[in-house]
C-alpha cells in the first residue's frame, strides 16, 4: 500500500473507531439519566480539595506544576490525590499533596471486570470520598467521566473539569478543552483558585530523595560503573505497541553515541521491558548496561539525573528525565507532541517524528489491526535520532556532571 492510500486508510479506521458503538451509546444515555438526579452535598469539615489523576505516570508528573502552583496560592487548602497505584510513589515525593488515595481505575487497571464492575466501583468509592469529605474536586484528565461521575456521587459541592461531552453534565464549572500542552491545560483547570498563570514561569519539577539517591549509587556502584564516566539512559519500552521503535535502529543509536560522546549506554524499563533491551543491548558493539526492572521511581529520577541525556519514545520516563533537568530526545508517533512532548527548554528537549500525514492520530490502541499500517515511530530514520541526542548532549552539557577523580590534573 502506497503511503497515500495508506494515511487514507488510518484516517477513515481512526474515525470509525472513535464511533460510538451500541453499548457506548446505551452508556451514555445512562450518564445522561444519572446527571439529572440531584444528589445530597456532602458536608466537610476543612477545605479540602480533590484532584481526579487516574493516569500513568507521564500525564500525573505533567499535572503537578498546576498543583505545586495550587498550594502556592491557597496555602490553606489540603490537597488530596485520587489516583493508581501506579502513580501514588511519584506523587508521595511531593510535599503538596498532603494525601495520597489510591484506586484500581477502570480502564487503567490490567485486571479485566465485568459490565456492572466500573459502576458498582463508582458507588463504592463515592461513599468513601463522601466520608472524607470535600469541598472541590478537579477532575483534570479530560475525558474522564468515570471520575466526574464519582464527584458528584460523592456529593462535592464545586466540582471542575472540561466541557467535554458525559464529562460536563456531572460539572458545576466547566473549563474548555483546548489540544495545547498538558501542562497548560492542567493550569487553566486550578486557574479558579490560581487565576491565570504565564506557562513560560511554570517548571517541571521532581523531588529527588535521599534514600533514593543512594539507592540509585547503590546500584550503579553494583554494576562496577566508573563514578567518573559519562553515562546516557536510553528508555526503549513504552505503554503501547505503536510508540516502539526498533530494535536494530536503538543499538546503532546507541553505539554511534557512546563512540561519539565516551559514553556509557545505561539501558531502563519495567520488568517486562527487559527482554527487549537485552535484545538491544546484544546487538551493540559497545558496552552497555542494563537496568530493566530494578529501580523504583525515585531511583530511576536519580539515575537520570546523573545522566547526560535520555532518549526514548513518547513516555513516562522521559518526562521524570526532563522533571530532574535532564535533556531528552523523544520519539513521538500516534500522540501529539503539542500536547505531551518533555516540558521544559525545546533547546535541550529534541522531539522527532515520521513524515506520515495521519501522525498524530491520537489513538494509541490500534485494536487487532496489523502493526505494519501503523509505522509512524518506526519508519524514524537512525540518523535522525542520533542528531536529535547530539543537540541535546551538546547544547545540554552540565558542568556539574563534568566530575575528574581525586587527584586528577
């Protein structure tokens, strides 16, 4: 298929997936019956505010510069967290939220449910957050109607997200969603407690722990890495399969860096990433280590801050590198860079893409459709990549890494 007929082909098969089939329908007409039922207000007894967060780590980490900005303005406010389990160790580390609850989201969690699961989870969690007790809820993932609708079961008096259709009917202040940078958005949505907020003065920020520090020297130290030598995080994996690049293309880039640069290549991902970086690293030429499965959050911070760049695909992990101040070079594909490349300087943070005419499509789950219609990460040339990391590393270079031994001239 010609690449043509082939943008052609996506875009009609992203329209047809973005339609609302029977039991979507039948959902929504459900929300729609459930909105028009008032519910009692739930009464608290301080001014507790709720933050709706039930994404993955990439998205929480971009919602924490509008709550940092959040505390900032109303000191007296006590921010909780709703959010995975899988968030709930990154955003322990922030001293603004002064509560972490955790829940298996549906749709986010792995384990299937049934039909009645996700609305039977509904009410349960409503009459425990209707215990608690608040007075505000943010819902700041946009689409997330699951979320709006548990505020209101909960009875939240202001309840604030997007104008967003089976999201805005469970709403007391809508906001409009518009597809600029997730940090951005996030802003506008506490912007009723903030007022408005230049972007230009907003940081992405993690804060590193100690322990974990050790922990990440601990670990590097096991693996027999000079202290001394330059070392660059590549991050292969990525939460779908349509943002992974290939194998042979990631271990020419990281042979051609640590040539270049006098580089070790530090290899990073989940557990079940590791069979594809082992993959990677036995088809390079140079050294390379692997650390697949072996940190936690806090860890995997602070390794990237001991590096001189990371590079990966569209992820999480690029977005804890650029939140500790490490330059990044980022492959992006069926999501839109507008909206989710690596906060900070464009000078130190390289977005690169395919020239394919459905990117960004915005769909990251292409079903049981073939891989091979969906190129837009791996037709990415080598050389593109391997020029998007030496900009980085040249124009990212930091002094404070640049470290001789003890007695050294």
């Amino acid at each position: 298929m010609d690449r043509a007929a082939l943008v052609k082909r996506n875009q009609a098969r992203a329209t047809e997936l973005r339609r609302a089939g029977p039991k979507q329908r039948l959902r929504d007409s459900m929300l729609a019956g459930i909105a028009r039922f008032p519910v009692n207000t739930a009464k608290s007894d301080g001014e507790r505010l709720l933050i709706v967060r039930p994404d993955h780590l990439g998205d929480v980490l971009l919602s924490t510069p509008a709550i940092q900005a959040l505390k900032r303005s109303r000191p007296d406010l006590s921010i909780h967290v709703l959010c995975g389990e899988w968030s709930a160790e990154a955003l322990a580390n922030y001293d603004e939220i002064d509560r972490v609850l955790t829940l298996s989201f549906p749709g986010f969690a792995r384990a299937a449910s049934s039909t009645l699961g996700p609305w039977r989870l509904a009410a349960q969690t409503a009459r425990r957050l209707r215990r608690i007790g608040y007075v505000s809820a943010i819902v700041m993932r946009p689409d997330h109607w699951w979320g709006a609708l548990v505020a209101h079961l909960a009875g939240v008096p202001r309840r604030v997200g997007y104008d967003l259709r089976n999201v805005a009917p469970f709403l007391t202040e809508v906001v409009a969603h518009k597809f600029t940078h997730t940090v951005e958005q996030n802003l506008r949505l506490v912007a009723p407690w903030t007022g408005h907020i230049d972007p230009g003065e907003i940081k992405l920020e993690f804060p590193l722990q100690a322990a974990d520090r050790a922990g990440a020297s601990e670990l590097l130290d096991s693996r027999k890495i000079d202290p001394y030598k330059p070392i660059v995080c590549l991050h292969p994996g990525s939460g779908a399969a349509s943002k992974v690049w290939l194998a042979d293309k990631w271990a020419r880039t990281g042979d051609a860096i640590a040539a270049e640069f006098g580089a070790l290549i530090v290899f990073t991902g989940t557990a079940s990433e590791a069979p594809l970086v082992n993959e990677i690293a036995a088809d390079m030429r140079a050294d390379a280590v692997c650390l697949a499965g072996e940190t936690s959050i806090g860890q995997l911070a602070a390794i990237y801050a001991r590096s001189r760049a990371v590079l990966g695909p569209d992820s999480g992990a690029l977005h804890l590198a650029a939140a500790v101040g490490t330059p990044t070079a980022a492959l992006f594909g069926p999501a839109d860079p507008q909206e989710f490349a690596p906060w900070g300087d464009p000078r130190l943070h390289e977005v690169v893409t395919a020239n394919i005419g459905c990117r960004p499509c915005r769909i990251l789950d292409w079903r049981n459709d073939e891989s091979d219609y969906h190129p837009c990460v791996r037709d990415i040339s080598t050389q593109r990549v391997i020029e998007a990391a030496q900009r980085v590393l040249r124009e990212g270079h930091r002094p404070e890494l640049d470290q001789s031994p003890p007695g050294s001239p």
